[in-house]
C-alpha cells in the first residue's frame, strides 16, 4: 500500500478512465439556497451517481489499476456503505471477487446495493473500525488485495475527478466545502484545487461526534477515538489515517465541525432548496457551508453532496431534529 500523495496529473490520469463509464454529476445553483446563504452556493450532486454517492469515481480507478493477479485473487474492504458499494459496483465491472466488511446495524439500503452488486457482505463488529480489522484479517488469510477506505492514492485521484468538473463548470470557485470521513475526497478535492488556484480555500467538515481527523489535524498527530457516534454513517470513522492526514495538513485550509441538529437541517433545506435528497454526510458540507455564511458573503462557493443514500425512517428522523424546531 502506497502511501504517496496523488498529483494533479494523476487525477487527470483517472479522469481518462472514469470518463468512458461515468457521466459527469450536475453542478446546480439553486437561487433559493443562494439568496438565503448571501453568497453564490454551487451544489455537486454527486448523490446522483449510479450508486448514489461520489466513492464510486474512487472505486472504479483503483480497479482498472489493478495486476492480472490481484484481480484472480480478488479484493477485501471494509465500509459503512458508499466506499462497500463503489469497491462492488467496480468489482463487477471489472470481473474480481469482492467482499465487503461493514458493521453491525450498516444501513440497510447499502448493505442490499451491494449484494445486489455481487460483493459477499461480511456484518460484524459494533463500528467501521472494528469491521476493518476483521477485513484486514480475512486479507491476510486469503490473499486478497485489502482495499483502505483512504490509504490508497488511487482513491483519492479517482474522487478528484468532480473536483475537475467543479472548475471547468465554475472557474471562478473561491471555497469548496467538503465532508470528511476517512479524507479521500477532500484530500483529492485539495488536490485539483490548489494545483488550479493556491487562493481556493478548501474546508473540510466533521460530525462533531466523531471527530477523529479534526482532531488530528488539530493535534498534528494522528488521533483514535475510545468512542464516537453520528447518524451520519459516512462520516462515523473513529480513527484517522496516514495519507488523507499528510494531504490534509499540506492542503486543506480547514475543518469545521457540524452537529447532528445541523445534518438534520441541511437535509431539510437541501429538498426545499435545491429538490436534492441527501444522507447525513451528504448533507454535512451544507450544514457547514450555513454555519460560515457570515464568513462568506458574496463569495463563489462550491458546496459537496456527496451521497444521497438514506433510510426512509432516517429521512424522517432527520424532519423532526432539524436546528429549526429540533423536538430533541
């Protein structure tokens, strides 16, 4: 597992290949979501990927990068979701095994995409960091090639690529606000960015539950958490990791934390706003991008909605936990 940083030309590299099996996603501007914010709010809809979110891009890179060999002896990951689902969804395009390790209690809906993609499901342990060491197990026994959630540069050059489509759409992006679980996209997001425009500010945003990669950045260390929960399984990481951290310190200029109440409200105001539907991590960079509004006024800023898989019954406890009447 290689622990350099991608270049931008690597993320062009991977833009070479996603581009023959991915659309790009919308860049909406939605004038509601822009008057109320008082600056000029672009939203990219990565929610609207085949798989409903922007691990997809990542998934499909590392795949076609990898060895005749390592694709006979097939892949083991580990997820609460979307990266289960973009390393499945790429599996099957590409003809290798996979299995999936995601955590007792794993939403449901993400949990079936990927069986329904072909990838063995593996339920075990009480979070994601206990589903990856029993991943990083089943590795070592099998042979498998284990995919990290983040360690991995192909990764982040694959989920660079909306980062390119942002600024050919919106050249003249002054913030991107991104969410951040174990960092792939807002380190690949960094990536572009800066190699484009040093000035763009790149912000990231935790859950304010499971702070493990504010922290680090914070502390310059890499930091675990005893413990840590949020609704907003894409964001539930309770550890922080090598090279999302080294991207994060040279690149990212800085991490915001968001609360469960503000998820909540941005799920709300992103479907009165902009129509979009969007899980909590989908929904954390508009929570912090309405937390920073005086910051931002008059400013072009680009606003990621990075998954849109959600629970029927969590879309309506999100309604009902909103900052705007929160009923607990």
């Amino acid at each position: 597992m290689s622990l350099v940083p991608p270049t931008f030309q690597d993320v062009l590299r991977a833009r070479s290949v996603i581009q023959k099996h991915l659309d790009p996603t919308p860049l909406l501007n939605p004038a509601s979501i822009s008057e109320r914010l008082g600056f000029n709010t672009y939203l990219k809809c990565e929610s609207l990927q085949p798989i409903g979110a922007f691990k997809i891009r990542g998934g499909i890179y590392l795949m076609s990068r990898l060895s005749d060999s390592e694709r006979k002896a097939g892949v083991v990951s580990a997820s609460t979701g979307n990266h289960g689902q973009s390393i499945a969804y790429a599996a099957r395009m590409f003809g290798v095994p996979a299995a999936i390790f995601a955590p007792e209690g794993a939403n449901e809906f993400k949990v079936a995409s990927m069986r329904r993609l072909g990838a063995e499901v593996v339920l075990t342990g009480k979070d994601f960091d206990e589903a990856r060491a029993a991943a990083e197990e089943r590795a070592n026994l099998t042979g498998a090639r284990f995919v990290h959630s983040a360690n991995e540069p192909d990764l982040i050059a694959g989920v660079g690529t909306y980062a390119l489509e942002i600024i050919e759409s919106a050249p003249d992006i002054e913030t991107v606000i991104v969410p951040v679980g174990a960092g792939s996209g807002v380190c690949g997001t960094a990536t572009v960015m800066k190699a484009i425009n040093p000035d763009i500010k790149v912000i990231g945003v935790q859950s304010a539950g499971t702070p493990a990669v504010y922290q680090s950045w914070k502390e310059q260390r890499l930091v675990s958490l005893e413990s840590g929960t949020t609704f907003a399984d894409g964001l539930a990481a309770r550890v922080a990791f090598e090279l999302p951290l080294k991207i994060i310190h040279e690149l990212v200029d800085d991490i915001q934390l968001v609360t469960e109440e503000e998820m909540c409200q941005a799920i709300i105001d992103l479907v009165e706003g902009a129509h979009l539907v969007a899980e909590g991590a989908g929904a954390a960079a508009m929570a912090a991008a309405t937390k920073l509004a005086p910051q931002l006024q008059g400013q072009n800023v680009a606003v990621i909605v990075s998954g849109g898989n959600i629970t029927l019954d969590t879309f309506r406890w999100a309604f009902s936990h909103g900052t705007h009447g929160a009923t607990a």
